[in-house]
C-alpha cells in the first residue's frame, strides 16, 4: 500500500467525500468534459418535448447520457487518484444527499434522476431555440442551472 492510499484509508468520511467533489468539480470545468456535454446534447436535444409523456427513446439517451458521462468522471477520478473507489463515494453521496445544494450536485443528479435530466435537455433546447437569450455563446451544464 503506497502512502497516498494508506493516507486516504485512513480518512474519514467528510475528508474523502470532499476530495473526491473536489476533484468531479475540477474535471466538470474542463474543456474536454465540457465539449463532450455539448456534442451529446447538439445530437439529441431536438428528440425532446415539453409534456407529461416520457417517449421510450428518452429513456434511451438519458442511458447514452449516464454511461457517457459516469465513464468520463470515473476513469478522470481514476487518473487523478489512484485510491478512488466508486462504491465508497456512491453511498457517501446517497448518505449526504439532503444536505447538498448546488451545481456539481445537479450534475451529479441527472446521472440518477431521469427527470433532471430530461429538465437539463429541455433547457438546452430552449437556449437553442433562443428562448434563454443572456446565456453564453456555449452551453455548459454548470451556466445553463445559474441563468435560471
């Protein structure tokens, strides 16, 4: 066991937990992830409808989405910290999930929430259709939730 695993095994909860938000927040800014975001939504946003009814390709795309994105942060997570356990975070995150609020979380949301995710589509749509005109130029999953 090298030192910066001993040195994470042996940190609580909270200490973990706010590494690893930590370093989710850093890879969401990036370019690449960024980019990637933008590219799924250009290709899909156009499939998706205001309304009650949940179409089953929705349900499709919201799957694309959470592979995608669950794949990008959790190899970026592996990159960056050779100690990252999913499982350890999965139930930190559960456990803490009333008491957190904002951005990174929405984020975090739309991986286990169908309907945040179809609420973020349909955002970005609007902004497409210029119906969100003070947003920036591009869309980001983090700008998009702070003009609303």
């Amino acid at each position: 066991m090298d030192f910066e695993e001993n040195l994470v095994k042996r940190q609580n909860s909270t200490e973990y937990f706010d590494t690893v938000i930590g370093h989710i927040e850093d890879i969401v800014i990036g370019e690449e992830f960024q980019t990637m975001v933008n590219h799924f939504m250009e290709c899909y946003y156009h499939l998706f409808d205001q309304g009650e009814e949940n179409k089953i390709v929705y349900t499709e795309i919201y799957q694309k989405y959470t592979s995608l994105i669950e794949t990008f942060i959790v190899e970026s997570l592996n990159d960056k910290m050779s100690y990252f356990d999913m499982d350890r975070f999965a139930l930190e995150l559960e456990t803490k999930k009333s008491q957190l609020d904002g951005e990174i979380f929405e984020l975090l949301y739309t991986l286990t929430d169908f309907l945040a995710f179809k609420d973020m589509v349909l955002d970005y749509k609007a902004f497409k259709e210029g119906l969100y005109d003070d947003l920036s130029k591009d869309f980001s999953v983090t700008s998009l939730k702070q003009k609303q």
